[in-house]
C-alpha cells in the first residue's frame, strides 16, 4: 500500500543520503522524495512516498526513527493529509493549437509562465493524480518535456508536525 | 591558549578517561601521532593491519564495559577498518573509530589516499561525523562518545581532515551534550511491564530467551533472578552466553542453529517466550512461519524499538534498557506475587528433562584422533571456567559456544553478528589488555587464524600472553559440512593444503608452539600452555577432520527439525507431549 511519510530531520550535509541509503540498503522503494529547510532553518522537512505492506512501512518508520539526525517521523496515511505536487510542462503552441492548450491549462488550473512563439510552459500543482490526468488529456505530440517534483503532505486542521 | 586539532583529539580522548588506543599511523594522522607522542594520558597500541585495531577495540569493550577506541589513517587505513567497524556494528558494540581524512581543500578531488569515509561507514556505523572545522572537534567527539554508549551502542566513526588536525584554536571540553533528535529510552512503559507480567502468570510453558542485549545492558544479574525466582527454563543466544549461568540447572543451553535439542525443542514448543534482549535472528529460529506455528505469545524486552516484531510478531513490546525494564519488572512480580503455576511448570520441567536424557552433545573420544569437542571440555576444566575466551568464526566457534560453560557475561567473545574470521587473536589481545591478569584464549582454526596472523607480533610487541588453540582440521570446517550436507559432499575449495608449520610460525614471531596430535597429549598441554603466564602459546591441536557440529537446524526449517547427532538418531526420542498435565489452558 502507498504510504506518505514526514519527516523533520537536522538540516545537516548528509542527512539526505543516510535517509536515501536506509532505504536501498534495506531493500524498501522511495517513490518520490521532496525536501526543504523548514521556517527553522536548522531543520529539514521531508515527504517520502513509499509503499510495502504495512509491517514493512512499521520497520522504515522504526528505522528513520533509529537516525541519529531524524527528529520525528509521521505517516500522513494515517489520518486526513493534503497532499501537492509541482509539474513543468512544456507543450508545442502554435496556430489555433495556442487557443486551445490555455484553455486546457484554464480548466486544470494551470498558469502559463513562460511563452515562446511555438510553446508555452505551463506550471500545474496539484494531486499526483490530477497532474496526470493533465498529461492523458493532451495530445501526447505536443508535450515536449515535463518535470516533476515529488510529492509534499501536509496533515488537515489541526494534525501538526512540529518539533 | 590555542592549541592544535591533534592535541585537541588528544585532550579529548584523555577527557573521556580513554586507556588505550589501538591504531595504526599514516599520512593524514601524523599530526595526531605527534600530539600522542607527546602524552601520558592513554597508551597506543601498534597493530599490524587496521582491521585487527578495531577488533581488539572492540574485544577490549566487550570484556570490560569500556569504550574502544582506535585511530587509522585515511583511504586505506580506512577502509581496512570497515569489516571490524561492520563487526561492532552487528554486535551493537560501542566504540569510537577516529579516521584521517586528507585536507578539506583536497577533499573530493581525488587525492592521494582519499576515501569518502562518512559514505563508505555509513551502512555500518550507529553514526559518523566528518568533522570541516577544528572548533567543532572537542564538541564532535563529546557526541561520538554520547552516541556510541548510549540507547543501542554502536561504533561511531569520526573523519578527521589532516589541515583541521594542524589548524589551531581554544580547547574547551563540553561536560555533555544534548542532541535534540536523539532521545534514546530508558524506562519502560509500566503498563507494558504490567502486561509482561500477567502472561507470565498465565504461562503454562514459560520459557526465557535472553540475548546480548542482556549482556550489554549488564542485565546478568537481573536475569538469573528472574529465572530463578520464577523456576523458568532460560536459555541463551549465542550472543547471550553467560548473562545467565551455564553452568545452572535451569539453563538448558545455547539455541539456534547449533544450539541443544533440549534448548530448540523449549523453543519451539513454549507457550510463553521472554525475550530479553534477543532479536529472534535468523540463526536462532530460523523460519519464523515454522517458529511461529505454535500458538505463542511473546514479550520482548529491547532497547531498539526496530528489534521488535522485526521478524516475529509480538505481544507484548517492551522498549527500554533492559536492565531497567527488568528490576521493573521484578520488582512487580514480587510486589503481587505473581508466579506460572506449579503444576503446569513441574511438567513442562519433566518435558525439558525427558529433552535433555539423549546429551545431544555427546560424543565419542578414542585414544587416535582428537575430537574438537573434547579439546574444548578439557579447557573448560584446565581453565576452571574462568578464562575469557574469544573466537573466531567456524566449527571451532560452536563447539566451544557449545561446551564452554559460561557462568559470567562478558567472558564470551566472538563475533556473532557478521561472522567475522580474523577476529579471534585481535579480540584475545584487546581482552588480555582491558584484563591483564586473567587467563584469554583465542579458540580458532587453521582458516580463521590466517586471516589476521601477522597479530602474533603485536602480541609479541605487547606482552599479551594469550593462549590460541587453533583446532587444525584442515579444512574450512564448517564450509565443509555445509558442503557434505548440501553439496553432495563437492568440497570447493574448502580443503586447505598448504597449511603453515603453526609450531615453527608462533616461534618465529618470538612465542612458545606446540603441537598435539594424541587425545591423552590434549590435557596436559592445555595445563602446560595456561602455567605459562608470561607467554603466548600457539597450540595446534591436530582434530578430527571430518568432525561435525551437531545438532544442526538447516535453513528454513523448524527448531524442532534438527538434523541429530549420530548417537540419536537410532534413539526413541520423547516428542513433545501437549497432553501432559500443564493445566487448562494448553
């Protein structure tokens, strides 16, 4: 099952990889990792999306726990979570095509940042899923390239995680 | 005033009451060499390889509940230590391992002798540090103390770049440190202990398994009175020998893979485990779906909230220093007098004893070929079991986990988690140093002990009369049982035939050889070996070649599958008995 983890850890040069090497030494997935100092800035902040059944999300929790940099861990799956997303994408936009693919980018919420002759790039966020969704409503011959960030949770109301 | 970084390293080290530093010099740590030459506070021991500098670090730990510390230089000198840093890592050993590192401009430029030493330790270290600035170091090696002896000990490396050595600042040596993210627990939860303490009482087939865990939270003596108190039968981890008695009535041996019938058969069939310090490892119950299959409940009692349920579910978890948790505990049992009943614990006691009657350890000795079983009975008896004993990794190392009966912690060293050959005569030294008035023998074979054999001039260097029994068989023993058990007896590469003259060997580097190659020669060598106090004495016992270690419990299998020593299995066997009189609820 899909699993997203938050992590606050010691904003310290090679927190990442013991982080990043804890998972591929144990065989456990990183389906995405994003991370960033936090409004204290000796503090980090993570979101891993992972998944494994749950005995094994238990042990990667444990096991984060056990990082002498990680300050605490939560799994956002356990209650409500919002969780976000950012997409690049830059798409062919010429002729009546341009029209169209604002539109496309109005009706995702999507803003165009940056406008060529032939292109726009468009800055989507959003779910994972709606992201995709953007990508299989297009005809797949304009994109000409995407980039993603993995995902960041977040608990709703009052679930916060805070040192 | 400002001093150097190396004096620092050395001001520190002195700060932390450090007695002996076990390392090797080179490039990156010769400021640091300097700053030693220049001290009285502790004593460097010169090894000969960097991996032997940790074993022995690490063996002076095991035996005496200090730290180790040892110091090598960069690249090399580092990676060379990595297999025994992986050894302390897996036994949770605590230990500081301060490594050189080229200067911080050089860093990543690929300079002579420079290995990422935080990268490659990484996997094997509790934590490191690599420390960029001299006025972080005091503070650096403040943690790596804190963090190496605390929660679950473990080596703790510190890389330490040559020009932060040289650079110069004020020494202040912090009184402790607190690391905000770093809470390790000590107490554990009472309601959790409460709980602990009501399955004991409904327990019908108690049965106390007891780790390293036990060893290293010096929980011995809790141990025994738990056992005692409650008339459980204990049994204990290859890692756990001697954190209760071996030589007690209600201790039924080692489990595991080579462990007793009677331990393994408790173990499987025991309604109620405590599990002290022991994390169910896989050379223990092998496969948990098979050690599972009786209905069981289990408390474990664990400093390492991921040593529990890591591989067998739990009833009731237990985190907190097991020392603590275990006077908790006790102290409850006391309090409400809460015991397993009489009845159902008398015939679970006929069971273990009807278990016991065959002596799955028995063995036949003649008056030709030496048994390595009989080598180890008689230096249990020529030593009074009171030598501290280390290992190396084989046959020879079960057979004497299997024999030796260890009554104290601490006494018992070998490398049980990675399985590290090459550990025995590094760890025998760093023993006799941390204890130079006991008797230390390193068992070993011809295969172990060529793995760090230039140690003998160490030992020469150092005056550590250790005492190595190498049971030469001349094989990789226990490379070759498996071979003979599950490679249609194709012995690739097992077979070593080009052993050295261990005699002439030991002499060459300035100690006593003796060879013994007749049964009736094994006992008084070992009387003439162990009234040398001042040497070192390197006996080669020349043993049965195709002796094997019996019982065995194949991968995969259950405890109570185990392949059987000769001598039984043509014997009536008492299976286990669920209707025996263990009250109602079985």
């Amino acid at each position: 099952m899909r699993h997203i983890l938050s992590v606050l850890i010691e904003n310290e040069a090679g927190a990442l990889s013991r982080v990043t090497g804890l998972f591929s030494a144990r065989g456990y997935n990183i389906d995405s990792l994003t991370v960033q100092t936090t409004e204290d800035p000796t503090m980090s902040r993570m979101t891993i999306v992972t998944h494994g059944s749950e005995d094994v999300i238990e042990q990667i929790t444990k096991q984060l726990n056990k990082l002498i940099e990680v300050v605490k861990v939560i799994d956002l799956n356990e209650a409500d979570h919002i969780e976000r997303e950012l997409m690049l994408i830059k798409v062919r936009a010429t002729g009546k095509d341009r029209d169209e693919m604002k539109r496309m980018a109005d009706i995702f919420r999507g803003r165009i940042i940056d406008v060529t002759e032939k292109s726009y790039t468009i800055e989507l966020t959003g779910p994972g899923e709606k992201l995709d969704a953007f990508i299989k409503a297009l005809d797949q011959a304009v994109i000409l390239e995407t980039v993603r960030t993995g995902a960041s949770g977040i608990g709703r109301g009052e679930r916060i995680l805070k040192l | 005033m400002e001093i150097s970084g190396a004096e620092i390293l050395a001001r520190c080290l002195a700060e932390e009451n450090v007695e002996f530093v076990f390392g090797y010099p080179g490039g990156a740590v010769l400021e640091i060499y300097d700053a030693i030459f220049k001290q009285n506070n502790f004593k460097h021991v010169l090894v000969r390889h960097e991996q032997a500098a940790i074993h022995a670090a690490d063996a002076y730990s095991r035996s005496s509940q200090k730290i180790g510390v040892a110091l090598v230089t960069s690249g090399p000198g580092a990676t060379n230590a990595i297999t025994g840093i992986a050894t302390a890592f897996m036994d949770s050993i605590p230990m500081v391992v301060i490594s050189g590192q080229v200067g911080t401009p050089m860093i990543g430029s690929d300079a002579f002798q420079e290995v990422d030493m935080v990268g490659c330790s990484r996997p094997v270290v509790k934590h490191n540090f690599l420390v960029k600035d001299v006025k972080d170091l005091a503070t650096t090696i403040k943690k790596a103390f804190h963090i190496a002896t605390t929660g679950r000990p473990g080596p703790v490396v510190v890389d330490v770049p040559k020009d932060v050595t040289q650079a110069k600042t004020v020494f202040e040596y912090p009184k402790s440190v607190s690391i905000r993210s770093y809470n390790p627990p000590v107490k554990g939860h009472p309601g959790q202990i409460k709980k602990a303490a009501q399955l004991i009482a409904e327990a019908k087939r108690p049965y106390i398994y007891v780790g390293g865990g036990a060893v290293l939270g010096n929980a011995a003596e809790e141990v025994t009175e738990l056992v005692r108190m409650l008339n459980v039968p204990c049994t204990n981890t290859l890692m756990g020998l001697g954190a209760y008695p071996g030589s007690d009535e209600k201790f039924v041996g080692m489990l595991g893979m080579h462990g007793t019938y009677e331990a393994n058969m408790a173990m499987q069939y025991a309604d109620t485990i405590i599990a002290i310090g022991a994390r169910f490892d896989d050379r223990v119950i092998s496969n948990p779906t098979q050690f599972l299959s009786q209905a069981k409940k289990i408390v474990q009692i664990d400093i390492d909230p991921s040593s529990i349920a890591k591989r067998v579910k739990v009833d009731v978890p237990i985190v907190g220093d097991v020392k603590d948790v275990l006077k908790d505990l006790i102290a409850i049992l006391k309090e409400t007098n809460t015991r397993p009943s009489e009845k159902a614990l008398s015939a679970w006691w006929d069971q273990i004893n009807d278990w016991r009657k065959p002596n799955s350890l028995w063995y036949a000795q003649d008056d030709e070929i030496i048994q390595p079983q009989f080598v180890m009975q008689k230096l249990y008896e020529v030593t009074g079991g009171n030598a501290i004993i280390t290992s190396d990794v084989g046959q020879h190392q079960m057979y004497t986990a299997q024999f030796y009966k260890f009554d104290r912690p601490r006494q018992w060293i070998n490398s049980g988690g990675l399985g590290t050959m090459g550990f025995g005569l590094p760890a025998a030294m760093g023993a006799q140093l941390a204890n130079p008035y006991a008797d230390v023998a390193c068992i070993t074979g011809d295969g172990s002990i060529q793995m760090n054999i230039q140690e003998l001039s160490t030992c020469k260097q150092y005056h550590t009369p250790v005492k190595i029994i190498n049971l030469n068989n001349g094989y990789l023993g226990m490379v070759r049982q498996w071979q003979e058990f599950f490679y249609g007896t194709r012995y690739s590469e097992s077979y070593v035939d080009a052993l050295p003259d261990f005699v002439k060997l030991a002499e060459a580097y300035g100690h006593v050889g003796m060879q013994i190659s007749k049964p009736a020669d094994v006992e008084p060598a070992l009387r003439e070996a162990f009234a040398m106090k001042e040497r070192l004495v390197f006996m080669d016992f020349l043993t049965n070649p195709k002796a094997n270690v019996f019982p065995m419990v194949q991968n995969g299998k259950g405890l109570n599958q185990m392949d059987l020593p000769p001598h039984m299995q043509n014997m009536q066997l008492t299976p286990f008995e669920n209707n025996r009189d263990y009250g109602n609820l079985c």
